[in-house]
C-alpha cells in the first residue's frame, strides 16, 4: 500500500477542492427548477470519470434526469466490476436550521459539511479516487471497471429499469459495488446485505370549494384537515402497528437464526436514541428497534399540510388539505400490491363530507437481499478489518436502493454495498456532513477491494 | 327620504371611489409585517370622520393595532349610540385562487371585489355614508354619535378590553349599533340577535431533534406527523361529536320553543350547501344544521403542517408537526374553561415518543345574546322591513364579535347588530365581495334607523 498511500497524500488536498466543486452543483433532483443543475452534476462526474483516466465516458439520456457511464476495459480475461453512485441530492428545506449554507462546502472539525457531502457525492467520490491512485501508481486498474452514476436515486429512480434494459449489454458485468450507504456505527464497519424498498403516495382531502368561515360554516361542514387526521390517524395504532388490511400479508417472517443473528449484532440503543435526541424507541410491538428498522415494514407520513400556517390566528374551515406518506418494504412485500391495499384502505375509511384521492407516486422498489455467503461478501470484510481493524459486521440498511433490486431483476448480476457513510452524516436533513477519515480509509479500502478482486 | 335619495344618488360614484381607495390598503393584523397598514386604514376612517362632519376624532392606541374614535353631540337631551365596526382584514391566502388581486378592488356584475370588501371595510364604510347624508341634508344627524372603528378584530380584538376600560366615559352610549356582519340568506333582511365566543390555540408536537431520513430511522422513532394525526383525530368522533371531556358542561341546552324558533327560521340546506360546493350535512348528532351553526359550539383545525410539502417526493420523518385549532362558544361556556379543557384533554392524549405543547392564542371571548325583546330591535326590524318590503326573522351568528361580549361587561350596555352582508360574500375566503345592492340599501337603512332613533 506504500505506493498509493504516497500518491494519495501527495493528491489530498486537490481530492477534497475536486469534493467541494461536485458539492456546490445543487443538483436536487426532486425539484424541477434544479433539473440543470442535476445535469451540471451529471456533466462535473463525466469530466471527473476522463480525468482519472476512464477511456469511454458518456452521458445516457432518459425520460428524467441523465446518467454518466464510465468504462475501463483492461483485459477481457480479469473480472469486470460496475461501480454504482448517484449525482443528485435530496432537497435542503429547512433552510433555515443549516450552520452553514447547504451548497457552499465548508469543512469544519474534520467533516465537510455540505448537502450530498455523504449522499452520495462524497460516497461516490472515493472509488473515483482510488481507482485514480491505481491509474497513477500502477499505470492502469487491476480489474475491468464500469461505472453507472445516476441521476435520480433520490426520487426513487424512476427511469433507471429502462436504462438498465436498454443498456443491459454495456452494464453486464461480475457484481455491482453499491458506492452509496454506509456503516450502522461511526466509524466502524460494517457490510450491508440488504435494504428495504419502497413506495410513496399522495392524500388529497377535498370539502368545501374554497375555504370559509370557521364562524359562518364551523360545525356543521366537514373539515378536511379533521378528515385526513383521521385518515392518517387510521393507518396506524397508537403503538405503531400498520393497520391497512393486508399490509403485513406477504412479510417474510424471520427464522429463529436470522432473529437471532441480529440480535447478536452490536447496537447500543440508548446512543442511537440519544443521537437523534429523542428518550424512548417506538414501533412495531414484538420487535426489536435493529428488527424495525432492519426488517419489518413502515408506514410514514412524510409531510402535511392544510389550512393556515402563518403567525396568528385565522378562523378558516379551509377547502383542502394533503399528506405525503411512503413505505419501507421487507422481503417478500410488491409495492403495487401494498399501495392498492392502502388505497383500499383509505377508501373503506373514508369520513363523511369530503372526497379523497390517493394518488401514487413514481419510483416505487421492492426490498433486496444479497444471496447469503456470496463471496464477495468474503473479500470485502477481509479489507475492511484490515483498514479499520476490526472483523465487520453484517447488517441491513433500513433505507431503499431501488437500484438493487432492479440490478438483480434486470442485469441478472450481485449488488453488493461498499460505501462509507455514518449513521450520524444528518444525510436528508440539514447540516449533512462527510468525515474526512471516512474518505481516507474508503479510498484505500477501495484500492484494496479492487486489487483482491483481481486475484 | 326624496332629499337623501337626490343626495345619495349624485354622490355616488364618489362614495364608491372612497370605498376602493379604503380597499387598496392591505391592513392585515393578523401578519406583524403589515401594521403599518392597519395604522395607515385607521388613519383613513379618521380622516373619512372628519370629511363627513363629525368634529371630534382621533386615533386611540393600544398594545397593538390603533383604533378611532370619533365623536358629534349635536343634543344632550338626544340620545346617543356608538357605531362600531374595524378596520382591519383577514389575511389572503391562498392568494393565487383570487381572479383578481385582493387589494386592487374590482367592479364586476354590480359587486365589488376585494379583502374588506364586506368584512368590515365595506359594512362600516355605510353607516358613515348615511350620516354624510343626513349631515350635509339636514345640517347635522338626528342623535348623538360616537364612533369606534378598531383595528384588531380579526385577530381576536386582545386590545380591546383594556381600551373600553381606559375610555369608558367617553364611550358611555345608549346602545352599540354594530356594523359588522350580516344576513344569513342573500339580500334578505334578518336580525343577528346572538353570536358565538371563540378560543385559538396551537398544538406543537417535537420528536427527534431534527428531521430524520425515513429509511434509517422509520419503523423505530416516533413521527411527530402521526402524534398530531392521532391528537387531531381524537378530538372529535368521526361524526362530529367534540371529545374533549368536559367541553359541554356549561353549554346551555335550548329550551324546546327556542329549539322550534330556530326551526321555523326559512333555511334552505340544499343551498347552503351548493353555496360551498358540498354534497352532505356534516356535524354534532341531533342537531339540526342552523344549531349546529348558531347554539352549538365548535372545534376546528383552522391550519396543520409539517415535514416535506414540496412537489415529488422527500422519504423524511420529520422532526416536528404543528396545528392550530380554535372553538365557536356558545352561552354559558367560558372560553379559559375551555382552553383548560382541551389543554388536559390533549396531555392525557398524548402519544408515545413526543414532546406536545399547547398554546393558548390572545383574543377569546365568549358568546353574546341580545336581551330578548330590546326596543331597539322593534325599531331595526321596522326599517329593514321598509327597505327590504319584507319582514326580517331573528337569527344569530356563527361567527364571533368579540366586541359584544365586552360592550356587555365593560360598558354595560347593550350590542345590536345592524349590518348588510350577505353569506356568499366570501369573507375570510378568496374573492371577498359586497353588492353594490347591499352598500345602497344598507345606507338607506342606516338613515332611516337613525331618524327612527331620534323619535
């Protein structure tokens, strides 16, 4: 490793201003006035992919946002490893509790705060750099490499299975590395071997044409923002079990074994508690939190809205109101067949006086498991004990790759997570932060990774 | 009136010009950043007093919005009545469901359209115009007059109470003719003999220290989003019932003949309801609509929001979720009762994992009802009967005039409600209006009520 460790702290310093300038394209791929910028990242990551080394680097259209393709074909009879990232953030609201602004990177402690500083342009940024230590050190990649960087994981993908069907000779390949996620603890690692899926939908409550007089009308009008607390209320007990009939219908039960390998998984509770400040678990009864979050399925509102929201007082019964809520999907739950059962739902317990629609929202994915005892599963544990000293554990991510499962239904290939994240990087909420270490021992972690993998 | 009527007709355009000019300033108390304004339109009723003839005015400060009084004895052996009205307006929003903006006044099919234009720039605008008349006619008006044109009442007139105390004296009146709300059907005359009391609160529910992503976190914290929902949703059964235990305990049940007064008052449901563009009654069980507005007190979400209310999709649990509610009251109830009432109903309510706080908004006031049979009401309906060539029914108001109740128990007189809205005005809505219809006939009103008060 001598070698690259001298090239790489040679090159630190123009690693991280290359880090800041990805950071400062506010590529959020959610809204559609920032779509230039998504493709400014998409272009930044081209550029960044050619100057490394990668011989053909191009863009690929979509219905949405663009994707970057890299290739770097060394020898057809080395194995060939795509590596997977995504160029677009999620949007920064609230602004407001940011220390400092979400698209000027600023490092402060060691950490570089910045919104995609951990997901997923400083995730994605470390095979980049190692794969241009290799370049430079070695004078070419030890393995054939193929890069995929997306530009709309944050809205759930949506035109990806189509890329992947209409590239899926270019992509074939040995396995996916996953450049995105990262470790449950800080700083010690860990390897993810699954992830849950997804689908989100839309509740829109209608009564009045417009909004009136809570004093003219109150009383005796439905009062949509009453409606949909209902609504939402009923999705739900009070202890956290999802009560849409036929939720739980297709989960996947855990075995005796699978129950307690996680519980043999270290995980303090009270600093996962106490690192989001809040006193107590909740969930699901009869589970663990590492069970609720790793392996059963959640119902979540999102967002909602309605009626008055400014300082004061306004007395309006108003005409309308909305929620946003997702789901986190476990094996072996479809997306389609639970949102029809929540809209099933609503429908049956729909209050009186309103109309209500639910709507779905694209980029729905079913959850992804890596088949058990893969042996890049070995080889990559092998590296990072060497890196942080310490024997990995193997976990679940309680978040969504929809990339994943589409990799394995369409590509027919592994997907396998080897990204460097902390549970701590505040990524989807404000004051999202990278540490510095986590960028150095995945760099060399990725030099090593790639290296066995020629073996 | 053959002088008034030449008087009023010549003068028209101009008394309509005056009300667009009064329309123009956004005078919104409710929004801290538009008091200026509210000074600005009290600072134009004022200087509307003076232009009119009344000899004493001026701008009465308070803890917050200023108010005007304005003041012509022109006979200490007459008697002398206050004619009250505000000069502040709601808030607009949703502002892009006006068809034309909301302070650029706009005539269209013989109505005016505007924020204010019946509530209450458009109602207090006429009583001024009748005695314009009656001044510049007859030399000067047939009673003593005092005028209170305040600035808050749209938030709840807070200051209120402390000004009817500190200028007690000077208010001393016979009666407050208040010109301020409306009838219940269009263009045809009743008598508001009641109104209903108010109570605001907000509800703030805190989970985690910020918001969360959905995928890490969902499944074992506790989403502030569904603590409200089930707070919210258990304030009222699914038919309209108010849970909240003890809210009905000093509500004053009708007696059977005031239950079979209300019942012969002529109500068509069928168009009460097309008016708001729903399809069914909703509210209180074994009530008929008009108690439900005018007997029976409220609960209602007037706003609620939380996490992510953006296009697309943001996969978050939020850190927060707020509402703010408020009550219609009705005679006995006292509005600090019941704020206490929802305060502990709320606490015992409240779900696991969150932090709820409950905060009681300035300006409740209770229910006010005129004293049956007050001679002035006789003399009201006389007129309205001449004007309108039918005679008015006695109703109340749903809404509340935080003003009667203090008039009652500060001043120590009575409150009688002469004012020409009509129930499609949109008041507090989008699209505010007032006929042209009203603004005449209510003028004409107005003098011919004040002639009748100088007999």
């Amino acid at each position: 490793m001598a070698k690259y460790e001298a090239y790489l702290q040679q090159h630190r310093e123009r690693h991280l201003q290359e880090l800041a300038d990805f950071l400062r394209i506010p590529s959020i791929s959610a809204l559609p006035e920032h779509a230039g910028d998504v493709r400014r990242a998409a272009e930044w990551a081209a550029a960044g992919l050619r100057a490394i080394g990668v011989p053909h680097v191009e863009i690929l259209e979509t219905a949405g946002h663009p994707s970057v393709y890299g290739e770097w074909m060394v020898d057809e009879s080395l194995p060939t490893y795509l590596i997977y990232g995504h160029v677009d953030v999620q949007p920064v609201d609230p602004e407001h509790l940011w220390e400092t602004p979400p698209f000027e990177p600023t490092l402060r402690d060691g950490r570089l705060y910045a919104r995609g500083a951990a997901d997923d342009k400083g995730n994605l940024f470390i095979p980049l750099k190692a794969v241009e230590a290799l370049a430079a050190v070695d004078g070419r990649p030890p393995v054939n490499l193929k890069f995929l960087l997306e530009g709309e994981e944050e809205i759930g993908s949506p035109s990806l299975p189509a890329l992947l069907e209409a590239h899926a000779d270019k992509l074939r390949c040995d396995a996916v590395l996953c450049a995105d996620g990262g470790f449950y603890r800080v700083q010690r690692p860990d390897i993810t071997v699954g992830s849950r899926g997804i689908c989100s939908m839309q509740i829109d409550v209608v009564g009045a044409a417009g909004d009136l007089h809570s004093g003219s009308y109150g009383g005796a009008i439905q009062n949509p923002l009453h409606a949909l607390a209902a609504i939402l209320a009923g999705l739900r007990s009070p202890d956290g079990k999802i009560l849409v009939e036929g939720f739980y219908d297709d989960v996947r039960e855990l075995t005796p074994e699978e129950k307690e390998a996680i519980a043999k998984v270290p995980f303090d509770e009270a600093e996962f508690l106490a690192g989001v400040g809040v006193s107590q678990p909740f969930g699901e009864p009869g589970y663990s939190t590492l069970e609720r979050l790793w392996v059963r399925p959640t119902l979540e509102v999102n967002g909602m809205w309605g009626g008055f929201q400014g300082e004061g007082v306004k007395t309006v019964l108003p005409g309308q109101a909305h929620a946003k809520i997702s789901c986190r999907l476990v094996p072996d739950q479809d997306p389609d067949k639970v949102m029809s059962a929540i809209e099933a739902h609503v429908k049956a317990h729909t209050p009186p006086g309103v109309t209500v629609t639910v709507s779905r929202i694209a980029g729905s994915a079913p959850a992804y498991v890596v088949p058990p005892g893969h042996p890049l599963l070995k080889k990559a544990a092998a590296v990072l004990e060497d890196v942080y000293g310490e024997e990995p554990v193997f976990t679940r991510a309680g978040g969504t790759l929809p990339v994943a499962a589409m990799v394995e239904s369409i590509l027919k290939t592994d997907f396998i997570f080897f990204s460097f994240g902390d549970p701590d990087n505040q990524v989807h909420a404000p004051n999202e932060f990278l540490r510095l270490e986590s960028f150095d021992k995945g760099v060399r972690s990725y030099i090593k990774l790639l290296n066995s993998l020629a073996e």
